[in-house]
C-alpha cells in the first residue's frame, strides 16, 4: 500500500503540473504520514542529501558557465568553428555542430547550448538558403552533446544519487562517447547538406585568423583548467571548478572586456537562482530516494527484471527503453535523481560499471530532452526557429536514429565510456 501511495500521489501531482521538487516532498509527506514516520525525519534525509562535497562544483561550473555566456564565448567559439570546418560543403552546418562541441566543453548544459548557439546560427542559416526545419534540427541534435562533454552537473548529480561515484571518472568518461556523437551527427550533418545541396562556408580573412583563433582558445582553456587538473590529481571536481569560475571571470571582464563589471549582479542573480532550483531539487529527492529505499522498490524491480529478462543484454535494453520512455516525459535532473537508486542496481546485476551506466543515463536522457512531447530543448529549438514542434520533431526523425544507435554503441561496448577513467586511474 505504502509503494502505492508514493507512486499514485508522484504521478497524480505531475498530471496536474505540479513542479517536480514539490511533488517529490509532498509524495514523500504523504507516504511517510501514512507510515508514521516523523516529518522532520524526511526534512533531516533532505538537508543530508545536500551533505556531498560533490554538490559543491555545481554552483561553481553554473557560475562559469554563465559568465563565459555573457561575455560573448557562443560568437568567438563560432568563428573557432567557422576557420576549422566552415569551408565544405554546408559549412555552417557543419560548424553548429562543432560549435555545440566546444560549448559543451564550457556550459556543460544543453539548454544552455541551444539558447546561446541556436539563436546565432539558426538565422545565419536561414539567411544563407538553409531550411528552417533543417536548421533547426541540426541545433537540437548536437545540443545533446553537452549532457556528455564534461563538465556537466547532470553527472555530479548522478554521482550524489549513486552513492559516491568518482565525478572525474564521470568526466572523462563522457569525453569518447560524447565526440562519437559528435561525430555521428556531423557525418549526417554532412550527408544531408551534400544531398539538398546546400551553401559552402564562407572563408574567413587571413589576417582574421589569429585573433579569432586566440579568443576561441582562451575561452577553451577553461576545459583544460577543469580536465588537466582532474587528470593530474592537482585538483578534485569541485576545486577545478572554483578555478574555472575564477578564470572565467578574469577572462571576461579584463581579456575580452566587452560588458562591464557591474554586470556580475545580474551573472549572479541568474547562478543562484539556478542553483537553488537544483539544490531543491536534490534534497527532495534524498526524501522520495530514502523512501525508496526503505521500501525496497529498487530490490523488488531488479528482481522482476532479472527474473523476466533471459540475459544481461536483453536487461540492459530493458533499461535503456525505460530511460527514453522516461526521458520523454519528465526532464533529465530529476529523473536522473528518481531512476538511479531503482536501475543502478539493475544495471550492475547486468555487468555495467556505474560509471559506465552513468555515461548511459547521460546520453537516453539526453535524447529525451529532444524528444516530445515535454523535450525542453525541442521547445526552445522551435521557438528560436519559429517552427512548429511537429515540424521539428519530423526533420530530427533521421537524428534520432543516429542518437538511438550511438546510444545502443555506448551501452554494449564499456570501454568508449571506461577506456579513459581506466587508463588516467580514475
């Protein structure tokens, strides 16, 4: 009865779009009335899902993030982009696509991606004869490279939820799946320009390279800071992004220069409101997760699955059909939250790394936030783009193949997402 009323009232909430951090409390409340457990008892379990040191290198990799942000890094990674790859064959395709790779290495967001690269180069590419449903779709796609491309705080957030995973392992083990994505998109990226025929890039003035070329570095350099010194062991996750948040700030407002200081209130304002969205989010999940727990939900679904499944890769594709189903109707951090204490040890009784399950859920989740009916950055795509979602979600159909076979790539070959925390000791 218990397991019924936490699932029915969890379910009967999201129905009447009820924001997912209260759902989760007032699910917990309920259930944990109905077992006589003490309500502070639940609020003690939120402020001890928030004790991680983990947590730390959130607010520092968010703040990063949206200060590189406002110092203009989308339009110099662009013209990065734009001197590597602009010159072939649907050019500023090709360069959206490896746009969201660098960006991917600076916001770790995929919102962030889209919102920032999107409402650059989905006009450049209307103005240059490119379809809006293709433009579009190219910018939706290759988002998703930053739920892999380290740093992400979707990862830390996994690492929290299951109980203590190493976030640089994490990091660097997202750094090959999520170039293979790259890749793949880029491949028919490519393919379709070639095929409709679309534009060449424009080639950039000589004398324009190096500057372009220096600033697009500079703001790169933050993911060496981030990589190099969890690499090296000089630094953990949460002091690499410290420094990162700090280099970021000297390279914005004394380097680049082009907003004014006074603008870190408004850099600050969005960073904390942000963060306390994301810190609400996990502490009530530690609540909904304890009960869980205590129910022996995650215990009771890996028996039904192990005892339903005849072997461990009909269990594994078990589990990724229930994370794109997942992915398609609830955003990733809270489902990352929900799902990792039930399915990881499903995943594990499969043979999965949890590192390597990490690097799964990152990636079905991530095609989720493209995906309707509730893909955010579907909606924000087509808004930028000023199309239609059902126009959207039929150009991504070639897309979504290329993701769904990647994704199936990434969860039955460990070593793209093992190969590097094993070879640096991570």
């Amino acid at each position: 009865m218990e397991i019924l009323i936490l699932f029915g009232s969890f379910f009967l909430l999201l129905i009447f779009r009820v924001p997912i951090a209260l759902t989760l409390i007032i699910s917990s409340l309920l259930t944990g009335i109905y077992m006589g457990i003490d309500p502070a008892s639940l609020v003690q379990r939120m402020v001890r899902g928030l004790d991680s040191f983990s947590l730390l290198a959130i607010p520092f990799f968010i703040l990063a993030g949206e200060i590189m942000n406002e110092g203009g890094i989308s339009r110099r990674l662009i013209n990065l982009a734009n001197v590597i790859i602009g010159k072939v064959r649907g050019g500023l395709a090709m360069v959206n696509v490896f746009s969201s790779t660098l960006f991917g290495g600076i916001s770790g967001s995929a919102l962030a991606d889209t919102s920032s690269l999107g409402s650059v180069l989905i006009p450049m590419m209307k103005k240059q004869k490119y379809d809006t449903d293709y433009s579009v779709a190219v910018t939706i796609s290759s988002s998703t490279q930053g739920v892999l491309i380290p740093p992400s705080h979707n990862m830390i957030i996994y690492a929290t939820a299951a109980g203590g995973v190493s976030v640089g392992a994490l990091f660097i083990g997202g750094l090959g799946p999520g170039l293979l994505l790259a890749l793949a998109i880029m491949i028919l990226t490519y393919a379709l320009a070639v095929k409709r025929n679309y534009p060449k890039g424009e080639a950039v003035k000589k004398e324009d390279i190096p500057k372009i070329v220096r600033d697009g570095l500079l703001g790169l350099f933050t993911v060496v800071i981030i990589m190099g010194g969890i690499l090296s062991g000089f630094f953990t996750a949460t002091e690499s992004a410290a420094i990162a948040a700090l280099y970021a700030f000297i390279i914005t407002f004394f380097v680049y220069r082009e907003i004014p200081v006074t603008r870190m209130g408004v850099i600050l304002e969005r960073t904390f409101r942000t963060l306390a969205m994301v810190l609400f989010l996990i502490g009530a999940s530690a609540a909904f997760g304890w009960l869980l727990a205590m129910l022996k939900v995650p215990a009771l679904v890996s028996d039904a699955l192990l005892t339903f499944s005849p072997n461990d890769a009909i269990t594994i594709l078990i589990i990724l059909i229930i994370l794109l189903l997942l992915g398609m109707v609830m955003d990733m951090a809270p489902l990352i939250l929900i799902v990792t204490p039930i399915l990881l040890p499903v995943a594990t009784s499969a043979g999965m790394d949890p590192v390597h399950f990490g690097i799964v859920l990152m990636l079905a989740l991530g095609i989720g936030l493209v995906t309707p009916p509730v893909g955010s950055i579907l909606f924000v795509g087509s808004a930028i783009g000023r199309i239609s979602i059902e126009r959207s979600a039929k150009a991504m159909l070639p897309f979504y193949a290329v993701m769904i076979v990647v994704l199936l790539l990434v969860a039955y070959i460990p070593e793209l997402s093992l190969f590097l925390p094993n070879l640096f000791g991570q």
